[in-house]
C-alpha cells in the first residue's frame, strides 16, 4: 500500500470529509455563543487532571490531532521530532499570553479564536476538501454552517464571489 493511501485511510477513520472556506470558519469563530460553547466543551476535554488550566502537556497532543497547529504556524510539512518541539513550545508561548505557564479557558478562547480566524484569512474563498476530527474545531465550523444555511444546499457551490488571492501557509 502507499504512505499516501494509508494516511487516507487513517485519516477516514479518524473523521469526516469536509468543504470548507473562510467564511464558514469565520462565521464559526465570530458566533461567541457557538463558539465559547465548542471552545469550553475541548478545553475541559484536554484538561486531563481536571485543574482547571492546561499545561504544556495537556495542549499538545490536541493540536498533533487537530491539524490547527500545521496549518496556522508551520504550513503541511513534515518535521523532525526536534522542530516539533520548538513548534509547540512556541504554540503554548502563545497561548500562555500572561506567561504564567499555565493556560486558562480566557487565554484558551482567545488563542483558539484567533487561530481560526487565520485559517479563515488562509482559506480565503477557495473552498478546500479536508479530513477533520470527529468533534474537532473545524466539524463544528461545519456543522454550524449548515445549521445556519441548511436549505441552500452544498457549502462548495455557495459563494459567487470574485476569489481573493490564495496565501498559502501562515
Ligand atoms: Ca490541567
Ligand atoms: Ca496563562
């Protein structure tokens, strides 16, 4: 088999296909009700010894599993075990905006906010086929737009408006 088949693969069953654009994230992220209520739901999810605050171990494996982190900070790339590292030791300086080592569900909201607001900045509108989560960030984005335009139809078809340049990477 193919790396390439068996990361699909294992990417199928680790979540669901998805379309998305800017503004379906966008419009996810400016909607604080949906948006606080998902945010909470994963910060309590990642709080593993139930503190109350996430620490550097309790936030990485969320964002290996969640993509958010590639796609904000370091573009689709592979890389060594090392650059990891230094990654998302600066993912968690980022959050930790108070840099008291610890980040609580204020700074959660904020930084997760601001990452897919710049996805959406990314995303621009082109839509793009993606594999996410089940229950991830991005999901709900989904799932929130088609509560919002659940009679208009598919999500690829709806934006008659002129592309705005594509960034790539962040
Ligand atoms: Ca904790
Ligand atoms: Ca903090």
């Amino acid at each position: 088999m193919e790396p390439k088949e068996a990361l699909n693969e294992q990417a199928q069953q680790l979540g669901s296909v998805v379309v998305l654009d800017g503004s379906t994230v966008r419009d996810f992220a400016m909607d604080e009700e949906a948006f606080n209520a998902v945010a909470d739901k994963l910060f309590v999810s990642l709080d593993q010894n139930g503190d109350g605050v996430l620490s550097r171990a309790e936030i990485r494996p969320a964002f290996e599993r969640l993509n958010l982190v590639e796609m904000h900070f370091g573009g689709p790339v592979t890389k060594t075990p090392d650059q990891l590292n230094t990654l998302y030791d600066s993912v968690f300086e980022a959050f930790d905006t108070d840099h008291n080592n610890t980040v609580d569900l204020t700074e959660f909201r904020s930084q997760v906010k601001d990452i897919l607001l710049a996805i959406a900045d990314g995303l621009g509108f082109a839509p793009l086929t993606m594999v996410v989560e089940h229950g991830s960030l991005l999901e709900n984005a989904v799932v929130h737009e088609t509560h919002a335009t659940v009679a208009s139809g598919h999500a690829a078809n709806k934006n008659t408006v002129t592309p705005s340049p594509v960034t790539s990477g962040a």
